[in-house]
C-alpha cells in the first residue's frame, strides 16, 4: 500500500551513519584500550584507540597537504597493523575513499585495478617498494607514494615522488576538523580477485559499515564487548579484515592486528598467548597451520575462547580438534566482498543442545544463519524460489544493509543483480527449515555426474578429515558415461606416504556411493587464489587431459 503525502514522518534526529562516529565514540568511551600490532619495520607496537585516531588526525592533513580531494581514491598496500588501522580513520573520515590492495594480485591485476579506481596516493608497506618500482611507470594517475616507516628505516628510494610516513605525519596538526559527511558518502573499495574476467570493484558506503559494524557486535553474529581480545588474522587488504577495524572499536575490544604473520602457526601463537587473545578470525589455511604448531610443540592457547572460521568452507575435523585437543569453538561463517563482508554466522539455536554429537556436527558444517539486515533465498535456473528445507539446492541470492547494488564503473550489473532488487552470489546452496546455509559449491564448481550434482565442500572436508590428508581439492573430470567424474587431489601429510584406499572408504556411509571420488592423485601443492582459496580453476587446467584410466 502506498500512503503517499499521507505518510506521517518521525520526529526523530537523522545523523548520518557514518565512520567519523564510530571514531568519536571510541575515542571518548575506549581511547585506552589497546591496539597491539606487528610491524615489518619495528616489531610489536604497542598502541591505543585515542593514539589511533590522534594519528587518523595528522592522516588528514597529510592527505590535504598531498592535494588529496573529497571522492579521490586513496590506496593502501598494507598489512594489518596500527599505521592502517590509522589510514582507515584518516581516508575515509575525510571525505576519501580508501582503496585497500590485495598484494597478492598477480601484477597485471594490481596494475588493472590501481589504473581502474584512479588512485592518487599509494601508502605501502616498506617490503612491497620493489613490486611498486616495477610497477610504477604503468599507472599515471598515482601522484605520490608513502612508505609505512619511520625516517631512520626509510629504504633506498626509486619511486618518485616517495614520502616517509612518520615524517609526513609528524608535523602535522593532532587535531583536524573532520567533514560532516553524507552517509552514503563512498568510504572505502575493495576488488574481488577476479578469478574470471578483470577484478570487480565493490564500493562501501559509511552507512552499510557502520550497520555492518553495529551487527557484528551482536552476541548472534561476532558477539564483541570490551571484555574481548580481538586476533583478525584476515587482512585489512581484503574486505577490511571482515569488517573487525570498525566493530572492535565500537565494542571497546582490545584489536590485535598480526602484521605480515598472517599464517605463521608459531607467531600466532606467541601473539595469542602474548596478548591473551580470546576470539580469532580467519580462512581455514591459517587454523591448519596453528593446529599444526600446537599439535607440534604440545603448547597450548590458554586464552582462546572462539574462532570465526569462514571465507572457504571450514571442515568439522578443525572444528573438533579445535573444541577437543583446546577447549576452543568455532563458528562457521560466511561471506563475501561484496557483502561486506558478513552473511551468516553458525550459532546452535538453544533446542540444539539435546543434539548427540554427529547431529550437532551436521549443523555446525553449515555456514549458519543470516543476521537482521541479510535476507536470502535460493532460486532455481528460471529464478523461482526454493524450499528451505535443507535439501533442495539452487543459485544463492542475498540482499541487505551491507549488500553492494551493483559495482564500481559498471554500468551494466545485469548478471549479478536482478530487478527486485537481489544479489546472484554465485553460491550453490541449501537453505534448512531452521535458516541454516550449507554452501555445496560456487556455480562454476559444480560437479554434475549423470544429471545429478555432486558436493565438492562436502567431500573435501571428509577428506581432510584423513590424518594422512594435508590439503584436498575435488574437481569434476569429464566422462564419457556420466558427463563429469570427481576426481579428489590431495596433498599428503609431511612425511607420510597415502593410504588411498583408507581416504576413499572415509566417504562410505557419509555420502550416496555415486558421490565418492573416482580416483584420488597426489600433488606436491595446491594452488590458492590471491585471497587464499582453492583456486579450481588452475586445478582444472592441470588436469584438463586427465583421465581415469
Ligand atoms: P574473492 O575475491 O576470492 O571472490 P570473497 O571473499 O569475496 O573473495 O569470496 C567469497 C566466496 O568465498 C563466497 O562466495 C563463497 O564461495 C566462498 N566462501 C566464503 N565463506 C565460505 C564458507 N564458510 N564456506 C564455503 N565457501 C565460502
């Protein structure tokens, strides 16, 4: 129904969303909470909230002082620590929007994506001046670059014209008069990884990060408060560490930020055990490597309390050594970067806690479920929607707060956005009558034998649960009965030689007998995309001429 000029309005104040308050509430509710980091050049800082955003200050005069306009995007090509974390503050409160770059990208990419979003200042880390010297020539709209460093540390410098961080810094003002901005003013840019076509740029606004943030902190979804320690081992280059630079300082949690000792399993524990980490996010590569460490030395996580586990499927093996060998839980979650990143998080309903373990175990594989301000659906191919009843699967669909609309300089979103206002995510998904997600592929990974699809997730996280299975990977190889076979790839525990036939009969009882992989090979890698996930794609073009013989 449309009311029309009958709608009778709120008598209530219409502040803007927007990141400037997180700032000023954090620096006057937790300016001395701590902000611990690991710097390439000095080591562990010690910082705080107030110290933080004092030097989010001088950021944005620094950033006048460069010629930097409300609208310009600004880039960063840094690890997480405070000299971001101040970046973050000073970019995007000034009116500018902060373009984070995954280092990780092949050059061509960077040197796309820097040329596509027009980025006036690079501010970088001082261990990736050699990939910017050889880049440099290829990108005209760069003005200048800063180096993450103190005077004392600044190295030999080619790039021109190159700036000392703590030098531009240092003679500027603490205090700066902060705009007061729209809040769908742009805040901050992030590509995907582009792993078909050119990396699509995902333009945040203040709004979707300042709900994004409100939400996270939610006892449902990240549930943060000043009690907690903070660990984000996933980048601030990449979705902004999952949003955790903005909900931690909202919560008052202390924010510990890992430096370039992204998945380290021996740092990461000297971090956690040294700060008294108690929650800890990040991609299943990272935990595989603590738990090796732990499982290694026999030293323990004293302070660890949970872990957020998304960004590729996490299997239940890491959930039960996690909960079993540490007294740790993990929660299973899922994302996006065009989701802000943060779509649904595993937390049993409170009836689940009469479940015996294996059913307990099937609802934790999943990825959870929406918090307020995510809706979705599943749709078949014609777009009709799906029952949620945990087993019919189809395309997943997603809207929301913290959802983008479309992406940066594209005018035609027709592929990934539909009329009525839902995102395509790419995902192939069941949706169960309690809400919870169970992501079975990406559209593209799908594996369909004689009509029927076949989960890869679901069979590498059985795989892995092998102790003779390091890493495993399930691809479809074409066949001429039944279209495409699964094939699974692995990489072998060090030191150990594979039992295969133990592997394959890990499948039997757990998946329909047609689902089980046809063959197992054994590889020495498999390779990663630059945000860290099984990259199917080389996979298949490895083994494009495989057959099973
Ligand atoms: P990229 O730039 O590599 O696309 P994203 O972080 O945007 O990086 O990747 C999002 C995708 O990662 C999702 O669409 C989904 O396929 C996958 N993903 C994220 N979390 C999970 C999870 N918990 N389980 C399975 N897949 C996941």
């Amino acid at each position: 129904m449309v009311f029309g000029d009958r709608t009778m309005h709120g008598k209530m104040m219409g502040t803007s969303l927007t990141i400037t308050e997180i700032m000023r509430f954090t620096d006057r509710f937790y300016q001395d909470t701590e902000v611990i980091s690991i710097t390439t050049d000095e080591g562990v800082h010690r910082s705080t909230y107030g110290k933080v955003f004092k030097r989010s200050n001088q950021v944005a005069h620094a950033l006048l002082h460069l010629g930097v306009q409300p609208g310009d995007r600004v880039a960063t090509l840094a690890w997480n620590d405070h000299r971001h974390m101040e970046l973050y503050y000073g970019i995007s409160c000034s009116g500018a929007v902060l373009h984070t770059i995954n280092p990780r990208l092949f050059p061509e990419q960077l040197v796309y994506i820097i040329n596509h979003a027009e980025d006036r200042i690079i501010f970088l880390d001082p261990m990736f001046l050699p990939l910017m010297e050889t880049l440099a020539d290829k990108l005209p709209s760069v003005k200048a670059y800063v180096v993450l460093t103190g005077g004392e540390k600044m190295p030999d410098r080619k790039l021109l014209p190159i700036h000392c961080y703590e030098s531009l810094l240092s003679d500027q003002d603490l205090t700066y008069e902060w705009p007061e901005l729209d809040e769908t003013t742009a805040s901050a840019l992030c590509y995907t990884s582009g792993t078909t076509g050119n990396p699509k740029g995902v333009l945040y606004d203040h709004r979707s990060t300042v709900l994004h943030a409100y939400a996270a902190c939610m006892p449902n979804v990240l549930g943060l408060s000043h009690d907690d320690v903070v660990l984000p081992v996933v980048p601030m280059f990449h979705v902004n560490a999952w949003g955790t630079p903005y909900a931690c300082p909202i919560a008052g949690a202390k924010l510990v930020l890992p430096g370039p000792k992204m998945a380290d399993g021996e740092s990461l524990h000297a971090l956690i055990e040294g700060e008294g980490v108690i929650i800890a996010l990040g991609v299943p590569t990272v935990w595989f490597a603590l738990l090796a460490y732990l499982k290694e030395s026999g030293k323990a996580v004293k302070t660890l309390n949970r872990t957020i586990v998304g960004g590729s499927a996490c299997p239940v093996s890491m959930m039960e050594e996690f909960e079993e060998q540490h007294s740790v839980y993990t929660h299973h979650a899922w994302g996006m970067t065009e989701m802000s990143p943060l779509g649904s998080v595993n937390r049993l309903l409170p009836g689940m806690g009469s479940l015996n373990a294996s059913e307990r175990n099937e609802v934790r594989a999943k990825q959870g479920r929406a918090p307020f301000g995510v809706d979705m659906k599943i749709v078949d191919d014609d777009s009709n929607e799906l029952p949620q009843d945990g087993v019919a699967f189809g395309d997943l669909k997603v809207r929301g707060w913290w959802v983008a609309d479309g992406y940066f300089r594209q005018d035609d979103n027709s592929d990934t956005h539909d009329g009525d206002g839902w995102f395509s995510t790419g995902d192939v998904a069941t949706i169960d009558q309690y809400g919870y997600l169970n992501i079975t592929d990406r559209t593209k990974d799908v594996i369909k034998s004689g009509g029927e699809w076949i989960s890869s997730i679901e069979l590498e996280n059985l795989a892995v649960a092998h102790p003779d299975v390091a890493e495993a990977a399930v691809i479809g190889i074409k066949h001429e009965k039944w279209g495409e076979r699964p094939l699974l790839v692995i990489v072998a525990t060090e030191g150990v030689v594979p039992d295969e036939t133990g592997i394959l009969s890990l499948f039997k009882g757990k998946v329909s007998d047609w689902c089980i992989p046809d063959s197992i090979t054994q590889v020495d890698e498999i390779p990663h995309t630059a945000t860290g996930k099984i990259s199917k794609k080389t996979l298949r073009e490895q083994f494009a001429n495989y057959s099973f013989g």
